[in-house]
C-alpha cells in the first residue's frame, strides 16, 4: 500500500518535472556534471542517465510529502519510495526535454513564472529575518483596522427584481401599505423570497456597494425611497434592525494581524527597488 497520496504524488511529480525544466532553461546541461568546487559536496540521492538527483532535492521532496518532517523520520521502506518517486520524475523530465516541451510556449510561460515566484519566495525571506513584526507594530496594526472597521451589523430584507419600472411600482405599492414580505414572495426573484425577502444579519461590506450605502441612509422600518441597482437587479430594501458588533480579540485576530505587517514591509520593498529599476512596459 502507498505512503503517500495519488494526489500528493501527481502534484509533486509536476512541481520536480518545472524544476528541472527551470534549470534546464537556465542553461545548465541535464547530463551536465556538478561544477567543481572547493566545499565538499554530498553524494547525490541518486543519478538517473548521469544527471544526479541532489540530497537537498530529496530532503526538500520529502518535507513537500510530509509537511515538514525531516526524512530521518521515514522507514527504510518510505524512504525507497519517495526516491523511487523522484527517479520518476527526472525520467520524465528528462524525456519532457527531449520532446522539446520546454520549447512549448504555454510550457515556457509556466517556467519563467515558475522561476519568478520561487525565487521572489527566497528573496522575501530573505529580506524579512530580522524585520520580524514587533508587538508594537502589530498592535498599531490591529488598532488601524478596528478604527477603519463598520462596527455596526444590519438585519434588513429585499425585494429583487429584473426591471426599474417593476421595482418602482412595487414601491408605490408598499408606501400605499401593501405587505412587504408578501410581495417578496410573490415577485423577487432572488432566493429570500421564500422567507418573504429576509436577509437575517449581514455586515454591510458584503454587499454591493450600491446595496450597502443604501441600507446605511435608513432608519429601522423605513423602506429604500427609489430602487437600488446592483449587477444582480433592482432591489427595494427595508431596514429591519441594527446592532453594534464589537471587533474580533487581538489573540483571536493576530495571525491575520502579523500577514498583514509582513505583507505592507515586502510592498515597502518592492516600491523601493521599482524607484532604481529600469521598467518599460509594453502592454
């Protein structure tokens, strides 16, 4: 039986084949020796037609199968099968090579962005030891965003349908007193018509725009003036209640918190080296 699943499998069997095609790309011969050098180097996990298979590249597949975990961790027979699997792979690729598929364009288009994104990774990574968010930073962060945030949650229902001239009719009708769950169920076309336009409670960013800022302008009761469009119809709204939402705990929140520092300091980065770089773009 497998140690390992199909799906695992086919996915890294993708990802080493790229790799390869990306050292390829970069001009290195696949039957190339290893360059001289004066550091020692490990013995190859193992060397398929000459072209070697590195220890790094097998410790780096095993982590990719294990999340994580070091190969010291694996059975004799664990460890046979995931070089088994790379063998493969460098097979495969290396037939890939000779098919010319690294000459495909849809093929060459994946290996240079391949090749960007693993190297971006690197730098990233690079760049951030030691730029580590602080406690005070994040906290700077979380209060940013808890006074940017809509503190309030809406309880409302709707009436959708597909033309202005409908919609404004039915809103004369619901001013003269006509039932407004009832001909929710008799005329929306969305989904709520079954419990008569009802929403239940929803915070306003996830609503259309359009949508949102008119459920802010009502009071409770009242029912929007004129019909709101949105790119799903016209709507006719009528507020039902609100209630204060106090914002998520720090603890709760503070890996999202700590993305969000480290996302803004590699923006910071990258506006940085777009100041000294040389780009003209074409599209």
């Amino acid at each position: 039986m497998s140690h390992f699943s199909q799906r695992a499998r086919t996915r890294l069997y993708a990802t080493a084949a790229l790799t390869v095609l990306i050292a390829a790309c970069a001009k290195k011969p696949l039957t190339a020796a290893p360059a001289a050098s004066t550091t020692p180097q490990a013995a190859p996990a193992a060397i398929v037609d000459g072209t070697p298979i590195s220890r790094d590249a097998y410790d780096f597949y095993v982590k990719s199968l294990t999340g994580g975990k070091d190969a010291s961790t694996l059975t004799a027979e664990q460890k046979d099968e995931v070089l088994d699997n790379l063998v493969g792979m460098q097979l495969m690729a290396a037939q890939g090579l000779k098919d010319g598929l690294d000459k495909d364009p849809e093929t060459a288009a994946q290996i240079e962005v391949a090749r960007m994104r693993l190297l971006a990774a690197a730098e990233s990574q690079k760049y951030m030891k030691g730029k580590e968010p602080t406690d005070q930073e994040l906290h700077a962060e979380y209060d940013s965003a808890v006074a940017g945030m809509d503190k309030t949650e809406y309880q409302a229902r709707h009436i959708l349908v597909a033309s202005k001239d409908l919609a404004v009719e039915l809103t004369k009708k619901i001013k003269a007193g006509a039932n407004f769950a009832q001909l929710a169920k008799t005329q929306s076309i969305d989904p709520s018509k079954a419990e008569g336009g009802e929403l239940g409670w929803f915070a306003a960013a996830r609503m259309p725009k359009p949508f949102a800022d008119a459920i802010k302008s009502l009071k409770k009761g009242e029912v929007t003036a004129e019909p709101v469009q949105t790119q799903y119809g016209w709507h006719i709204i009528q507020l039902e209640n609100t209630r204060a939402v106090p914002p998520p705990p720090f603890d709760q929140v503070k890996q999202q918190v700590t993305n969000r520092v480290i996302q803004k300091k590699l923006e910071a980065y990258v506006d940085q080296l777009k100041k000294t770089a040389v780009i003209e773009k074409k599209l």
